[in-house]
C-alpha cells in the first residue's frame, strides 16, 4: 500500500484505544495486526501537508520551509500559547486566529510517564491525552481562549511538569494517580496567581470543573520495550519487525519504536 503517511486516527471504544493508520486515501486498522510483522518502506519523496510540494525535509511534522515560516499553526506561539501576539495585530493569519485560539479550551492534568499539566482545544478531547499516552486524564478549567490557557498552564507549570517524558512513557503502564485530590491541592497552591487572573478576565472566562471525573485509557499494547529504540525512517528506510503494542502515536515494534506523528508528509510503502 503506497501512499502519504499521517498521524494516525484514534477512537476510544469502552476505554481502550483503537487506531487507524493513513496511508494516502485508505486507512490501515492496526489494532487487529498486533503480534504481527508489517512492513514500512520509505520512498524518499516528502510532500508538504498544506502547499502538496515536494520537499526536502519535513518542518513541525509535515510542512515544507515556506510553509512553515508563514503559517500561522507553525508559529512559536502555538507552542507557547501565553506569548500569543493576536492583540498586537501581527498574528500570521488573523482569520485562521479567530477560529483556532479563540474558541474553548481545557486545561487538564494527564497520567502518561507520570502527573502533567496540559492543555487542549475541546474539540480535542480525548484526543490528545491519546496522543500523549495518557492512562489517565483530568480536565480541571475550562477557558474562553488559547491565550488565557496557556497562562494557567504556566501558573501550574511553576509546581507540576508541563512535559511527557516519551521514553518513560512507553517503557509501560504508569502507576495511577488520585488526580482529583492532585487538581484540589494546585488549585489552592495557584489560588493568588489564579485571583490575579481573574482581575483581568471575566468569571466566565475561567471556569473551575470541580465535578469532571477521571478518565481511564488503555492502550493495545502485548509487550513494552525494556529499552527504547527510536527508529529512523531518514536513517533507515525499510523498517521490518512485529507490531507488539501501539502507545501515544507510536508503534512498538520488536526491534525499536517510530514516531509516525514525525513522518508526517512522508511517502512510504506499508505492508504486512
């Protein structure tokens, strides 16, 4: 099956984990081929995700050069949320803005190589505790902007890690968390920084869930790696082995791990 590659697709049926792999038009369903070898042969060529270009390298996971330095989700406050720079008037693509920062987002608590603060658009629940291998996850407020989420995670950062450790992550299940008591003891640690806020900001613009419960994900995994192995598609563009698990938006394989997020954009060969 030859085609460009994509983040895969995820769904979470009564709790577990179930993923499809874009390979051009057709989508792979990969929970079924766990305990078997499949096959990924890259063919060399990279096509941008927005201008459909060929190209050299792959830019934040699937864009060309000029892509990347004019787009607006390649910017740096797309990763830094609080340094969003749309009031000044020198946002990329104010249209794009509009629609993308300002609608609503959650700041959570994740379980994934162990407790994190995160954020996330609603329309990306579960998905991106998925994407992070979270077995557990917490929303805990709700905002009325990308902006106003990421000066919260910010607050929370300063006691509690912003960042998964994808290593740690898939050497296997992390031991659970009592998130819920986690969420009540930085909500009171944060409560001047989060008072200050709240001097800026409309009350509805910052809503506290203390009633969300915790949401429990399993991932199809047969066997975690004892040591982890990144593959390198650049490096090593056939890569052959046994699908024993999938975690995150990795496949463990017998011989190493891969990224398929990284591979965005790339044009490979997929069989099993």
């Amino acid at each position: 099956m030859l085609g460009i590659l994509d983040k895969m697709y995820t769904q979470l049926l009564s709790g577990e984990v179930y993923y499809q792999l874009p390979v051009g038009n057709e989508k792979v369903d990969l929970n079924p081929l766990i305990g078997q070898s499949i096959k990924f042969k890259y063919t060399g060529r990279i096509i941008c995700l927005e201008c459909q270009k060929l190209t050299k390298k792959s830019f934040n996971q699937g864009f060309c050069y000029s892509c990347f330095t004019k787009l607006a989700q390649c910017d740096m406050c797309i990763m830094k949320p609080e340094t969003c720079h749309f009031a000044a008037g020198t946002c990329r693509d104010p249209q794009w803005g509009e629609e993308f920062c300002f609608q609503p987002h959650y700041i959570y608590l994740a379980n994934s190589s162990g407790i994190k603060v995160g954020i996330t658009r609603h329309t990306q629940v579960p998905t991106r505790w998925i994407d992070q291998g979270a077995v557990q996850a917490l929303p805990i407020f709700k905002v009325s902007s990308r902006k106003l989420s990421g000066l919260i995670e910010v607050i929370f950062a300063k006691h509690i890690s912003d960042k998964t450790s994808w290593q740690q992550m898939l050497k296997g299940k992390s031991a659970q968390i009592d998130l819920v008591t986690r969420r009540d003891e930085l909500v009171q640690t944060c409560q001047n920084a989060l008072n200050e806020l709240l001097q800026v900001y409309d009350s509805t613009d910052i809503i506290l869930l203390n009633d969300e419960s915790v949401l429990d994900i399993t991932f199809p995994v047969l066997k975690y790696p004892l040591k982890v192995k990144s593959l390198n598609l650049d490096k090593d563009p056939e890569v052959t082995g046994i699908l024993q698990g999938i975690k995150g938006q990795y496949l463990l394989l017998d011989i190493g791990v891969i990224n398929i997020r990284k591979y965005t954009g790339y044009e490979i060969d997929f069989s099993v």
